[in-house]
C-alpha cells in the first residue's frame, strides 16, 4: 500500500511531516516536530506504539536519514494565553521554520495548519505516514527529556513517571502541593487545584516559564 505521501515524492517535492506531543498533559510544553525524509522505506512507527528504548533508537535513525528535522514548543503560559490547539500550531510553525531545505508540502495527523503550502492532515497520519512517524518520534523523545529535566527542578510531582499527564499520583500530588510553573493553568484539573491547592515550593523556578 502507498504511504500518503508517496504521490509528492514521486513528482520530486519535499515532503514535510508535523506532528506533536503533549497536546493532552497538564504539565510542561506542547513540543511539535517537523520532518523531511528523502523517498524511500522506512521503520517508523507512531511514537506511541513503542517503548521508550525503541524511541530513542529510531530517533537516532531520523536524524541520520533525515534530510531536514526541527523541534519546536510553546511554553504553558503561551497555551494558557492562547489555547492548546493555537499553541500547538504556534509550536509546528517553529519547527517548520528550521527546515533547510523548507518543504514543498505538508503531511500532518489531523492538524490544519495554516500555511500556504499543499497540506494533507489525515486521521491516523502517524500510523500511515513514515514523515509524520518520523516526526511523532522526534517530539515525544524531546518532550520526555525535557520532563526528565523538570523533574529535578520539582520532584514532588513525579514528571519522570508521568511525563505531565493527569495520572493519579500526578492529580494527588497537585492537590497536595498546588500547580508549579510548569502546570497549564487554563486546564481544569490545574485550575481546582490553584483555587484548594497550597503553591508549590519548588527550587530553582526558571522564571522563562
């Protein structure tokens, strides 16, 4: 079966794929990645369908293959400012604006970007798409590491685990210590907590956020 993209490469353009984590968590950035593969086969698969280890190998595989790649992110207060969904399309624009050479066309999983390019944004793109794989890959392996290094900055909330997302003992650690910097507080889980909640007394707030 032919990949969505498989058309555009054939007529020699350089396809694009978007795609972003941490739409859904209540803690940290929205990262989007943007990728350009040159035509061919490859092995990636939606980011969520792999284990952490297999993540990191094949986002190496990216790289190397790649002939252009870019992260980008918006911060909680710009989703808290804007709203997720224009957060996550200001986090793809800086993604895309790091591609050299910039793609001809887009592929994304069901994000309409506005963008005057040809623009594909099927359901399930990260499934059919080896780009937009590609770039799932990159945006959750840069994602995790960022919660990685949050977690040393506020370790009462356990974002190594969780990565942000609203999981129980994430939930219980709001209601104990109160929303950090790093918390979306537009988002309603976020929001109670603020109002019965106690301010978290994290070390070291990177006052950037």
């Amino acid at each position: 079966m032919d990949v969505p993209e498989a058309d555009w490469w054939a007529v020699g353009l350089h396809v694009g794929g978007v795609d972003e984590a941490g739409r859904g968590a209540l803690a940290g950035p929205v990262v989007a990645a943007a990728v350009i593969l040159p035509p061919g086969r490859y092995p990636f698969r939606d980011s969520k369908t792999l284990s952490p280890r297999q993540r990191q190998h094949l986002e190496a595989q990216v790289r190397w293959v790649a002939l252009a790649w870019g992260v980008g992110l918006a911060e909680p207060h710009e989703i808290d400012a804007v709203g997720i969904l224009q957060a996550t399309h200001l986090a793809a624009a800086r993604a895309l604006e790091q591609l050299t050479p910039p793609p001809q066309a887009l592929i994304t999983d069901y994000l309409h970007l506005s963008i005057p390019l040809p623009l594909r944004a099927p359901a399930k793109a990260d499934r059919d798409s080896p780009t937009v794989a590609a770039a799932s890959i990159l945006a959750k392996v840069a994602r995790d590491r960022l919660m990685l290094e949050f977690d040393e900055l506020y370790p009462h909330y356990g974002f190594a685990r969780h990565k942000g997302y609203g999981t129980a003992d994430h939930l219980e650690a709001l209601a104990r210590h109160g929303p950090c910097p790093l918390h979306r507080k537009s988002f309603s889980p976020v929001a109670q907590a603020r109002l019965f909640g106690t301010r978290s007394s994290g070390r070291n707030e990177p006052d950037f956020i």
